[in-house]
C-alpha cells in the first residue's frame, strides 16, 4: 500500500474510523464491528500501534459529522504525519465526491496519512484519478440505494400501506402476508378516537380544549417534561386522514387511498373536523380557564354583558381567596369582586332545577327509542340510494377524464384534476357510509348512556365531571352566556332547545319535576 507523508518516516501510531449509514445498522448489523476487524488486521500486518477507534452512524453524504471531527481534533495534538488513519474501503470516508475531496484535504492539513487495505491512496495524478472515481461511484451507489428505497415505499403506500414512521395511538406489527402493519395501540388509540370524534361533534370547542383534554391523560405521550403537548402536534393530529384508514401522500403524488389498517375514526369524522378547522367563526377559547374557575369566559357582568374574569387574591395574612369581577372600564361594576363560592353555588342552583321528572325523561327516552328503530327500518332503502350516488360519481369521474383528454388547457385540465380529487374523497364517503349501513355495533342503551344521564341531571355530570365535561354541559344546556348581577344574582337563563322542549311539554302534559326555566 502507498502511503501519503513524508517517505523517510516511517508512522508507527494509527487511529480507525469506521462509519454505516444510520442508528439501526449499529442495532441490527454488525457493520462497524466487521470493519474494525479488518482495520486491524491491517494495522498488525503495517505494525501499526492503533490508539483510537472513531466510528460514526449517518450518511456520508455530510462531511461534517461527530466522530470525523474527534479524530481530526486528536490528529492536530499530534505531530504531522506521524499518524495513520486506516478505513476498510473509500465508501466509509465518504459516499459523496465533494465530501470527500474536502475531507481528504482536511485529512491531510491535520496532519493525517490515510491509508486502506481496499485501495491504493497516492500523491500522483493516476492515483488521485482512481479515488475520485472510485469516489463517484460511492456516491452513484448511496443515491441508486435511496433511489430503490423510495421507489419500493411509494409502491408499498400505492397498495395501501404506511411507510413511514407510526403516528401516535399506531405501532407497527408483522401480520402474515401483509408484513409490518399499522395497529392500534391501546390505550392511546381510544384517547385519541375520543379527542378526535370529542372535536367533531364540537364536545370539544377549540383545538386548545383538545390539547387540555389530551394533557389529562396520563397513558397519552406528552411533548414536554410538564405535562403539556405542543399545539402543532394537536393540529398535525386532527389533519392526519391515516385515522380514518387511508393512506394519502401528496409529496410523491399518492392521492388519498383505502388503507389496510384498522381506522381509528370514520373518514365522516375527518371531513367534519377538516370542515370545523376551515370555520374561521368560532372564537377562540380562553388558555387560562382551569378548574378553579370553571365558569370564567361562560358568566358576562349584568351591567356591560361582557364576560367575567376570575382571579385568586391573597390578604394579608397569607389566605386565599377566589373571586369573579368584570374587568370591563367604564363598566359601574369594573373590578369589584363576588366571590367564588356564591356566583358558581348560584349557577348549580339554577342547573340542579333543570332536572326534569322521571315520567318526562321516560317519554324523551321512549321517543329516542322509536327514531332509532325507524333509522334501523331504514337502512336498507338507504343502502341502495348510497349505491346509486356512488356510481352517479363514478359517472361524472368518467366524464371529467374524458374533458381532460380532450382538453388542451393546462388551466383546464388542473381544475378538473381538483374536480376529480372532490369527486373522489365524496365516493369514499359514500362507500364508507354504505359499509356502515349494517347492524350498529352498539346498542341503543350504550350509545345513549351519557345523552340520558345528561338530560336526566346536568347539574350532576356539571359537579362530578372534569373540566372538559363541565365545558360541554354549559354549551348543551345553555343557548347563551349568563348574566349575573352583583346584587341580584343571575338573570333568567337561556336553555337549550332540549330543555326548553322539557318545561314546554311537561308544563302542557302536567308532568311538571322541578323547572326554573
């Protein structure tokens, strides 16, 4: 082997480095063990004293990485040429021209001498032109082996398969002939199904109520050692449609497809909650409504009919105390205080009297009852409509790729292409609500379990619930904020449509329970 230093010294002291591509080679391989060996063996055969082992795991596309920079430092604190850096072959210095011509520069004003039992290293024009070939080809082999493994990715996500890393509430497990598949990972699955479909049907207002909900579960993963998960990671959740059981990847072309794993919510779920995140009209909810002031942002002042602040205030001697004030200038009530304890003891009165009668709730029940058995009636006329819709799709699908052949405008043809994406995401819902159409998977009793024990006492699920059932039972109870006056206390309040129909009814039918409304 040639060697690169000055000719009348001969080194006796060298280092080695070795490098594989990633962390998982070092788990599962034995790359950096088999080099080594050979470097050794190498140094025994040079009689070479070898005093240090570098080894790196990432791409040699980069030329600054963690253990090259250690072993240049420990070059530097010795004399110029005195040390001999051995590698097992060229693509383990480098798999980049560039990369590699800079760090062989490197190499060499820190006084290294680099040598390999694979190749030759010279000062003379032939041997500089067989490394950089034998360079290139390092780097032609890195990109043909990322060419074939994006090639090979994009046709497992084109057969309906994840490729990429599990989303959480997913793991990955081989599954016979589907290989590493996604599947549910309990319990974080259901806490996210919970929070997702939570958003859909708006028993969660904001994202920022998604967030806290999810923060109140101990088996969910938190982004941060207090607790508390990042808002981008929330939004990156509710815009996943890998929930609903499709695969979608917009970088490599891969329009949204059935996938083959196990969704965690309906793809109507998805699209209602793509819908809710488009509405720019819902206000944003308070960050700092926690469960010492549940009512804050629901109570306005009498006066201005602005929403109440609440705060803890200390006195004196180091007690604490809670209070509601309006915090509106101008206001004849502007910062003066009404303690906790009376504003929130006076609005679970008013929720405690919303209870309606045993026999009124009967009723109610029965008549969910009877809507229920009617939609089950229905299904089967249902399925064949759903049938007809979807090929009524298909049709103008059909239809749309036809113009788009035809046409010549590319204006055109990208506005049927959008066209055509609709039209596609509407057929699957299609196909997703005829599947459904089937027997329910629960029964009336489970589905309707925490609607009846709403209606049968609000004020109960209010005072034994977290703050997030506490937040829902404001918004189903009530059509708007209440208003409470400092001396006079609340104002008449505004049911919902629910309750509303229960004092109506139970008034006319003389089954009266107790009502305020």
């Amino acid at each position: 082997m040639a060697v690169i230093g000055n000719p009348t010294t001969r080194p006796t002291k060298a280092v080695i480095y070795t490098r594989v591509s990633g962390a998982k080679q070092v788990r599962e391989g034995d790359g950096l063990a088999s080099q080594e060996n050979r470097c050794r063996e190498y140094a025994t055969y040079k009689d070479y004293d070898v005093a240090e082992v570098f080894s790196d795991d990432m791409s040699g596309k980069f030329e600054r990485r963690p253990a090259m920079d250690r072993m240049l430092a420990f070059l530097r604190l010795h004399p110029k040429d005195s040390v001999v850096v051995i590698i097992d072959d060229i693509s383990r210095f480098a798999r980049n021209v560039q990369a590699h011509i800079k760090l062989r520069e490197t190499l060499t004003d820190a006084g290294g001498i680099l040598e390999s039992p694979s190749i030759e290293f010279g000062e003379d024009s032939d041997s500089r032109l067989v490394e950089h070939m034998l360079a290139s080809v390092a780097q032609h082999q890195r990109e043909k082996n990322a060419e074939q493994t994006s090639n090979r990715m994009k046709g497992r996500m084109m057969n309906g398969y994840s490729v990429f890393a599990a989303p959480v509430g997913y793991t990955y497990k081989k599954r016979g002939e589907h290989g590493k598949i996604l599947v549910r990972d309990e319990p974080v699955a259901s806490i996210l199904q919970e929070a997702l479909e939570g958003y859909a049907t708006r028993r969660f207002e904001t994202q920022a109520e998604v967030k806290r909900f999810l923060e109140t579960q101990p088996e969910f993963p938190k982004d941060l050692p207090n607790g508390q998960i990042r808002q981008w990671k929330v939004c990156k959740i509710l815009n996943r449609v890998i929930y609903a059981g499709y695969i979608e990847h917009e970088p490599w072309g891969i329009t949204r497809r059935e996938g083959h794993h196990e969704p965690i919510i309906s793809l109507e779920t998805f699209e209602a909650i793509q819908d809710r995140k488009n509405d720019k009209s819902v206000a944003a909810t308070r960050k700092d409504i926690n469960e010492d002031f549940p009512l804050r942002g629901f109570v306005t002042c009498a006066c201005c009919d602005q929403p109440m602040t609440a705060c803890w205030s200390k006195s004196c001697t180091g007690k604490r105390y809670a209070y509601y004030w309006c915090q509106q200038r101008g206001c004849s009530m502007y910062r003066k205080s009404i303690a906790r304890a009376k504003i929130e003891g006076a609005f679970e009165d008013t929720l405690q009297a919303m209870q309606p009668s045993e026999n009124l709730l009967n009723i109610v029940t029965a008549m969910l009852k009877h809507v229920w058995q009617v939609r089950l009636d229905q299904q089967g006329s249902q399925k064949s409509t759903l049938q007809k819709q979807i090929k009524d799709v298909d049709k103008q699908i059909s239809g749309m790729l036809d113009k788009i052949v035809d046409s010549k405008s590319a204006a055109v043809v990208s506005a049927f292409e959008q066209r055509i994406e609709k039209l596609e995401t509407e057929k699957l819902l299609l196909i997703e609500k005829q599947s459904q159409k089937a027997n329910p998977k629960r029964s009336f009793d489970e589905i309707f379990e925490l609607t009846t024990k709403f209606l049968a006492s609000p004020w109960y699920l209010y005072k034994n619930g977290s703050l997030t059932a506490k937040r829902m039972v404001l918004r189903l109870a009530f059509k708007a904020p209440m208003a409470y006056h400092r001396e006079s206390g609340f104002r008449t309040p505004q049911p919902s449509d629910i309750f509303t129909f229960f004092d109506d009814f139970g008034k006319n039918s003389n089954w009266c329970g107790r009502s305020a409304l």
